[in-house]
C-alpha cells in the first residue's frame, strides 16, 4: 500500500509539475513564437543618427506669407531699408533726402535720424553704426548709432559715375563692394574688402564679374554671394573669394521675359529673391542654403488698388520678418496710376 501511494505521488508530480516547466515561455526556446521573432526584425529600427540627418529631406515649403502695412509715409519713395540689432527700421528717403527711423511694428522713432542725405544702400554692423553708399561723393558715409557722422568718405570708388554697391559682414566685420570701373558694359567689375574703418584688406578678391551682377550679401559665416538680376543667377564664394558654387540659384525671370530685382539673405542661410510685378503677382521666391527652391509664392501680395512693391527687401532677424518695400500712386484710368507723388509703404511678413 505504500509502495502505491509512492507511484501515485510521482505520477502526479509528472502531470502537474513537468508540463509547467517544459512549456514555460521565459525559458524553453520551444515555446518561443517564430512570428514575434520574425516580427521584431521586420519592424523598422529607428536610430539616433537617422532621427537627426535631414540632410536629404526636401526643403519644407513657407508661406504663403500675408503682409499687413506698417509704414505710410506720404510724398515720398524709399530707396533702401535695413534693421538693427533691436529690430528698428531704418529707410532711406528719396525724395526728402533723409534716413527715418521706426521701430519694429512701424511706430515713428525719428524722421529726420540723418538729414541731407542721398544714396543707394545702408547696411548697419553689429554696432548698429549706419553705412551708406552716397550718390553725390559716389563712396560710403559711415554714421554712428545716434546719428552723428564718423566719416564721410570711408571708402573710395573707382568710377566717379557710378554708385558703390556694397554688403556688410557682421559677425566678421568687414565691408565688401562692388567696384565699378567704368559705364562700358564690357569692363569687368570686381569685389574688394575693407575693416570697418575703411582700410583695405584685399583688392580684388573676386574679378571677372558681369554687369548684371549688381547686388551683394554676406551671409552669418562670412561666405558672399552676387546677384545677377537679369540672369536670375547667384554664386556662393568664401569670404577669401574662392568660388563655391557658380550657380548656387537660378530663379527664372518670369520666363525669360521679365526682371530680377532684390534679394535678401535671413539668419539661416535661406535666400529671397523679389521678381518682377509680373511673376504671377507674387514678386518673393524663397530658396533654402543649398539652393533648393522652398516656395515660388512665398508672398501673398497687397491686393489694394494702386499699391506695388518695389526692388527692395530686407531681413529682420530680431523678429524673423521680411520687409518689403512698396509705393501707392494715384489712379488716373483705368489700369493707369501717375507715379508723380506716391506715398512710400513698408510691408512686414512675418514668418
């Protein structure tokens, strides 16, 4: 009798107790299933190094942006516009021959900040000193942040027919300009950089640039890039002159059949090119660092009777706003305004 009693209780060790172990899923591979293994390679594995390369990734189109009107100055044209490190707004006057000065939303600082004046572009330094290319001495005037004159020919033009384009490097504190040799279309021009002070650094470190190149911006690295508005062109070079990309962006002026104006560079690298009225009645084309078009409609335009923008934009870093500028004639006809006494706009996008 006990012997039996012996049999049944390992008899019933092995039923109860063996089955448990022998299928247990933390432990016998037989019990593992083929689908969850095959399943945990057949899921995509994502890695840090991919989360953070963007570097092939299409560039993420802007905009449209819409534009809201901060600065209606009457009897008057804007020729140029520039900011400072706090975001004020500095616009050169054409017809009453003076700088103003407003803040970011557009309110009036100074009207008359600089007076008896008359040029073709301002930049300002990390200083916020004001540097304009001056139509009369045909060089650039240097002003400081209030205002007052620090020098009236910083730096000398080699054709006294024609008006200095230039581009200020912030970071690196250097000025680049454009230097006319003469008005015969088949001269060369070439790109030279002085200190802040106006001394030279290097003479001609860029040559061989074409008429059409007529613009220049320097970007947060100090790397320049010119504008060939009828071209529709920019090329890239260091700030040595070492070309980078001959043709960095090619922005199409309407067709063939129309004209590039302006352009502008933000604090990321990206580029903005403002085309003719005709573009399809958005004038602003963004392309990111690499040259990749963003948006061919970056601008919703004023649809306000009378009112066109002008060639003339600029980067606000402090608010992370475009600036255009933009006139309003007078309507005489139908599709017919007078362009005799426009009152001078600024238009602010803000991204």
């Amino acid at each position: 009798m006990k012997q039996f009693k012996a049999y049944a209780f390992i008899i019933l060790l092995i039923v109860l107790i063996i089955p448990s172990v022998v299928f247990a899923l933390w432990w016998n591979p037989f019990s593992w299933s083929l689908h969850d293994i095959f399943d945990t390679f057949s899921k995509p594995q994502t890695s840090i190094s991919n989360q953070n390369n963007n570097s092939n990734e299409p560039a993420k189109k802007v905009g449209p942006l819409i534009g809201k009107k901060i600065i209606d100055q009457p009897s008057d044209v804007f020729g140029a516009i520039n900011t400072d490190s706090n975001g004020n707004i500095y616009v050169l006057c054409a017809r009453s021959n003076r700088i103003s000065k407003y803040d970011q939303n557009g309110n009036v600082i100074n009207l008359d900040f600089i007076k008896y004046v008359s040029g073709f572009e301002l930049f300002l330094d990390s200083n916020d000193n004001l540097y304009l290319s001056d139509y009369h001495s045909k060089t650039i005037k240097k002003y400081d942040k209030n205002g007052t004159v620090i020098s009236y020919s910083l730096v000398p033009n080699n054709d006294q027919y024609s008006d200095l384009v230039f581009a200020i490097d912030k970071n690196n504190n250097y000025i680049y300009v454009i230097d006319f040799l003469n008005e015969d279309e088949n001269q060369e021009r070439a790109v030279s950089k002085y200190k802040l002070d106006g001394s030279l650094v290097a003479k001609n470190i860029i040559k061989g640039i074409n008429d059409d190149s007529s613009e220049i911006r320097v970007d947060e690295n100090g790397n320049i890039y010119l504008f060939q508005r009828y071209d529709g062109i920019i090329s890239k070079y260091d700030k040595r002159g070492k070309l980078l990309n001959k043709k960095l962006v090619f922005n199409d002026p309407v067709g063939g059949g129309g004209q590039n104006y302006g352009f502008t560079l933000d604090d990321k690298g990206n580029i903005y090119i403002i085309g003719s009225v005709l573009n399809g009645g958005s004038p602003v084309v963004m392309f990111d660092k690499n040259g990749k078009m963003v948006n061919s409609n970056l601008i919703s335009w004023t649809s306000e009777d009378g009112v066109f923008p002008r060639e003339v934009l600029t980067f606000g870093a402090k608010n992370n706003s475009l600036y255009i500028i933009g006139e309003l004639n007078e309507k005489i006809g139908p599709n017919h305004y007078s362009a005799s006494n426009p009152d001078a706009l600024v238009f602010s996008y803000q991204f």
